[in-house]
C-alpha cells in the first residue's frame, strides 16, 4: 500500500498550471481553425472596406480632413475585435456544453476566478489577433497614422475583455446554438453595426444622436478611433470610462454566476 | 488514515423528486467498492454529488478528509472521475487531451511517464496521435477512462465504464484498474454487469429510490441473501402452495428457487413428489450478486 505516496504526488503542485493549460487549450482550440475563426473575419472586415469606400468615399462627411477609407479602417477593426472576442468565449462555452465535454474542466480544482481568466484572455488575444491581422492588410490599401497608440491598445484590449466576458455570460446561459446565435443576431449585430463603424453619430438626425449615447459599442468604437485621429465623437476620457465601467460590472456578474454554479453545476 | 470516502446524510431533491434521502457510506482507503441499483436509484446523482457537479440538498461528502463543497480544490485533486457519457472534445488528439487534463491539475512534464502508462494499460498507445473524432466508440470509452486517469487520482470513481463495451476492452480494463487498486488506489465502480461487481469488488452497495438497501462484503451478501439456486425443470405444472414462497423465477416449465440452506432441496423435491409433479431435469448452483439484487431491488425495477 502506497496511499501515502499517492497522496503526496496529487497535492497541490503548481496553482498556477491550471488555469495556464486551460487558455492554451482555449488558445489552440481557435489557432486549429485558423482559417475560420481568423482568416474568415479578416476577409469579411476587407470586403466592408472595399466596397463601402468604394461606394461611398466622398459621400459621406465625416470629421474634417479625414478622407472616409481612412476614417473606416479603425471603426471595421474595431467591430471585428469585439465580434470575434465575443465569438471566441461564447462558441467554445456553448460547444463544451452542447457535446458535453465541458465536465473535464468542472471537475477539476480550477476555482471560478480561475476559470474566467482563462476564457478571458483566450477571447482577448482571438481578439486582438484578428484586429492586428485587419490592420496588417488593411496597411496595404490604406494610409493610416495613429495619433495615441496608448489609446488604441487601451480600448483594443478593454473592448475584447468586454465583449470576452459578455460572451460567457451568453455561453454560461445559453442551451442550445440556436439561443446562442440568437444573442449574436440581436444583441451583437445591431448594436455593432449601429455604434458609428460606418459614420460619424454627428450625421444623425438630434434623437439618433441621443440613442447613440445608450449603445456601449459606440464608445469603444469611437474611443478607439479616437486614438486613430486624435479626434472622435466624444472625448476618450468618457469612452473609457464607460467602457471599464461596464467591464467591471460584467466581469462581477460573470463571476458570480460561475461562483453559484448557475447552468453549470445543478 | 482518513477514509477515502465519507458520507454523510446525503439529500438531494429535483423540485418534488427526493433523489437521495439521506445516504450514509463510508470507503475506506484502498477498497474495491461497486455501487449497485437499478436505473434512476440515485446512483449517478451521488457520483455527481461526490465530483461537485451537483450540489446536496443536504448533508456532507468529504474525500480523503476534504470536503467536496468547502474544500473543493483539495477533494478533487484526490479523485478521478470517468463520467457516464461518451463524451469527448473534438479539437485534439489522445495525448492533447490527456496532457491538458493532467494540466488543470496543476501537473506538466513530469507527468508524461504516468500518460505512457494510462495509454499502454488502456490498449490507447498507438491511438496517441488520433483526433478524439476520429476514435470508435470503444476507443473513445477508453479515452474518457484516460482523462480521469490523468493526474494520477488515489480514489477513482468509475460511473457504468463498461456500458456498450466489448469483452475485450472489459477484461483490458479490469486487469488496468486491478491494478491499479493493488497499487493502492480507491475504485468506486457503478455498473449493471453484476458478475463484474462480484469478480472485482470486496464490497458492495445496493441502492434502491435514492436510499441505500444493502451494503455489505460481497461475500456475506451472497451468503446472507441466497445461498443456493435450484433451477428445476418440471413442464406445465401449478407448484404446491407450500413451496411458492421460495419460487424467484419461471419460465416455460423452468422453476427457479432461491434456497438458504440444503434442506431447503429435500424439502421442495418432496412437496413436489406429494402433488405428483415429475422433475424432467435439476441444476443445483451458487446464488450470485443477481440473485441479492434481485431479492432486494427487482421487485421495483
């Protein structure tokens, strides 16, 4: 009998390895489908740029002295950072789930902080992934200068950690894929395409204007443009204080639901 | 030596469903335990419970003296749990997988002897570098086996491992976890194969709707419930009244009787012999872990 042995080699080693292996596992799970969780994006933010420039380049008034190619190159990297971050979280909770595979990691000592990190910083650098390969391409048809490089890593990184958390929440709670590509179609998709990707919220009629200001898309879309140009919609200081602001309270609504076990443990 | 499993007054209710009512068990280091009952006794539930995948209603579980709900990161690094769903993650290959799960574990390179050694027990050594995909459904019941293997648990929970498997994965995986219990390690197994309990475990638990009927050595199970079986053969007949009690089961003209002692022989054969009844054939044979499972649960099942 060697129960003592055995116990000895389960203590506890390393508490750091845990969550470390869970977002590599979260990591090379998005980087084996390259091609669609990264490539496919990248291809679909240069069709926008191509045809709305084409189409529309010098209809359109946006801030003075910022040709319309160049004004929509940081709003469509934008969109795609946050799109993707929430994809990346979301589609790999709701996956586990439906296949049910996701009991490998409850039943290990993760612990609920843990846990969230690890599917955070996964979503992050999907991310910021698929936002520096657009601007890569993007580099090759456009002209663009950044003003506060600081300002555009701040709100790349908070805009990912935000929609990251929002897509485990919408992981945690949802059952099924159709539930699941509900909250992409309603939730993601409108407030994304209406945040002012494809124009300045000064073109809009006084109560659009208005509405604008409740949609938490526009203020990292136009605080990341912000850092672009030196100039924006609003000042950057607000953008980033909503944008954190609602990262908090989302990032404490996640682990709290994690912590209760609510959908995950019965 | 704390035991390997404590149990203590278990509840569990789903809404009005009172899943478990008040199981009490203890497992003591080293054992070979088989939980045994019919489907929706509460088995699965316990387990569930056990692993904090299911929180009790009431009541405690500790592994190795650590509480599965307060001290959680310690109770589950101490188990391994092979769950009853074939389930799996398609991403990546055997060793991926198995290497990930030994990782949330806190356990990295140094573990990989112990990987080598699940994957040659488990027949799963020249599947290492196949997508879990790409597996049969034997292969991928092995892998499952395999990740709760991974980082080297001293207790092991084996939730129905061999439901749908074929003989050979059986005998491979018996001989495995074998031994692994002569190593040391804890086995709870949950199964329907009752000869598997029997052939494997010192000890056995009998559930029936969320309670537990019958825990004991298998030995004095078998010896406490049936000691003999007499299958008698006798056609189209009405038994005498006397003898119906000991009748367990009949099937064209085949009579079975659950017999406790030898006189017990005597005793049918002449009430038979009073009513006129010819005996066409007699098989006389030990009562196996079916025959308690039967007397104490098959009546609700």
């Amino acid at each position: 009998m060697n129960n003592a042995k055995l116990t000895n080699i389960s203590g506890m080693s390393n508490s750091f390895r845990g969550p470390w292996t869970l977002l590599k596992k979260e990591l090379l799970r998005f980087w084996r489908v390259a091609f669609q969780t990264v490539a496919a994006p990248v291809i679909t933010a240069l069709l926008y740029l191509l045809i709305f420039a084409h189409v529309l380049a010098g209809h359109v008034q946006v801030y003075n002295g910022v040709p319309y190619t160049e004004f929509l190159v940081p709003g469509l990297i934008m969109m795609s950072v946050l799109q993707n971050a929430f994809a990346n979280s979301s589609s790999s909770l709701i996956q586990s789930k439906v296949m049910g595979n996701l009991v490998f990691v409850l039943l290990t000592p993760l612990t609920h902080f843990q846990f969230f990190a690890a599917f955070l910083c996964a979503a992050i650098i999907r991310g910021l992934v698929v936002g520096l390969c657009i601007y890569l391409v993007a580099f090759c048809f456009v002209d663009i200068h950044i003003a506060n490089p600081l300002l555009v890593v701040a709100f790349a990184f908070l805009g990912s950690a935000l929609l990251g958390t929002f897509g485990i929440i919408a992981g945690i709670w949802a059952d099924r894929f159709d539930q699941m590509a509900a909250f992409q179609n309603f939730i993601i998709m409108p407030l994304s395409f209406l945040s002012g990707v494809f124009y300045s919220i000064h073109s809009l009629p006084p109560f659009w204007q208005k509405m604008s200001h409740f949609n938490p898309f526009f203020y990292m879309i136009d605080g990341f443009r912000y850092g672009f140009f030196g100039k924006g919609d609003i000042s950057p200081l607000i953008s980033l204080s909503v944008v954190g602001g609602a990262f908090l309270v989302l990032a404490l609504i996640t682990l709290k639901m994690l912590k209760s076990g609510y959908k995950l443990r019965a | 030596m704390n035991p390997a499993i404590k149990i203590n007054g278990i509840h569990k209710s789903f809404g009005n469903l009172h899943a478990l009512k008040g199981i009490d068990l203890t497992i003591e280091q080293g054992e070979f335990f088989a939980l045994l009952g019919p489907n929706g006794a509460g088995k699965s539930t316990l387990i569930s419970i056990l692993a904090g995948l299911i929180k009790p209603t009431a009541g405690d579980i500790s592994v190795m003296g650590f509480d599965v709900v307060n001290q959680y990161q310690q109770a589950r690094q101490l188990l391994g749990v092979v769950p009853q769903e074939l389930v799996f993650d398609p991403f990546f290959n055997v060793r991926e997988m198995l290497r990930f799960q030994a990782g949330y574990f806190g356990r990295g390179k140094e573990n990989d002897a112990w990987v080598d050694e699940i994957l040659e027990g488990l027949g799963l050594a020249d599947k290492a570098h196949t997508n879990m995909r790409k597996l049969s459904g034997g292969m991928k019941r092995r892998a499952l086996i395999a990740q709760a293997l991974a980082h080297k648990p001293p207790v092991i929970v084996l939730d129905e491992p061999t439901a749908g498997v074929d003989v050979e994965l059986r005998q491979m995986l018996w001989e495995f976890i074998k031994k692994l219990n002569r190593e040391g390690h804890t086995i709870i197994l949950t199964t329907h194969y009752l000869e598997e309990a029997e052939a494997l475990c010192s000890r056995v638990g009998m559930m029936k709707q969320g309670e537990i009927v019958a825990l004991d050595s298998t030995a004095n199970l078998l010896n406490k419930f049936a000691g003999k079986k007499l299958r008698l053969t006798l056609g189209d007949v009405s038994l005498p009244n006397n003898i119906q009690s000991l009748l367990r089961h009949q099937e064209k003209g085949i009579f079975t009787f659950a017999l406790t002692d030898m006189a017990q022989i005597e005793f049918v054969l002449s009430a038979l012999k009073a009513a006129d009844i010819r005996v066409l054939d007699m098989h006389l044979s030990e009562a196996d872990l079916e025959d308690v499972f039967l007397s104490l649960v098959g009546k609700a099942s």
